[in-house]
C-alpha cells in the first residue's frame, strides 16, 4: 500500500541525486577546462609580452567581468529605487481623494461646524501644514543639530 504512494517520491529523489551528481561533475570539468584555457592564454601572451604583461592582461580582463555585474547591479537598483518613489509620490497625491478620508473629513466638518472657533483654528493649522510641507524640498527631512535619541 505504501509503495504506491512512495514510488513517486522516489523517483523523483533519484532524479534530483542523479542532477546533483551529474551537474557536479560538469562543474569540476568546466572549471579544470577554464583552467587550462587560462594557462594556454598566458603561455600565447607570455609569448607575445613578457610574463609579467602577460599576468597584467589576464588579471585586467578578470577584473572588467568582476565590474560588469557591479554596475549591472547598481543600474537594476537605482531603477527600483526610481520606480518606488515614482509609486509614493502617486500614493500621496491620491491619499486625499481616498472614501475613508472623504468620510473622515465629513464628519469632522460636521463635529466641527458646531464651534466656529475651533473650526477656524483647524482650518488655518491645515494651511499651515500644507504650507511648511511646500516648502519643504522632496524627499529630506528637515536636519536638526541634535542626535536622535
């Protein structure tokens, strides 16, 4: 009974055991065939330049395929950076036009319309903010000379 339901957890098992030798041994091979490659390429250079040049114009070109993915890397992120701040600047422009501020906003109108005072008062520390957050350059926080604690 419970050969039939372990058969194919064997099989693949064995499958994946079987690719884990077999890609091992591709990669031993592929890395004794990159040695040599760079041995017959410094025995030509060496040939052509003095050994040391030769050594210079290998380690330069190992050196250009370590700096490849580097600014690969750095382009892909300063895109998702752009990318997430494209997608916060419109989460903030459409934050006001959500239903549960509308509705917040409503029924603040309505507790307020009662004390005209406080209203006002609310109504000019809503300008206020709105204003020092103009006039606030992007994307800093305003620096203090204090640390944080």
């Amino acid at each position: 009974m419970f050969e039939n339901l372990l058969a194919p957890w064997r099989a693949k098992y064995r499958t994946v055991v079987a690719s884990i030798v077999c890609y091992a041994i591709a990669g031993i091979a592929g890395t004794v065939a990159l040695a040599f490659g760079l041995a017959a390429l410094y025995s030509w250079l060496s040939r052509l330049f003095d050994p040391i040049i030769a050594s210079l114009i290998i380690a330069g070109g190992f050196l250009v395929i370590a700096i490849i993915p580097i600014v690969i890397l750095r382009s892909i992120s300063k895109r998702e950076e752009r990318r997430v701040a494209e997608a916060a600047a419109r989460a903030r422009a459409t934050q006001w036009v959500s239903p549960a501020t509308l509705s917040l906003g409503l029924q603040a109108a309505r507790m307020l319309s009662k004390n005209k005072g406080l209203a006002a008062g609310a109504v000019g520390a809503l300008l206020l903010g709105l204003l020092a957050s103009r006039m606030m350059p992007s994307g800093e926080e305003p620096s203090t000379d204090e640390p944080a604690e």
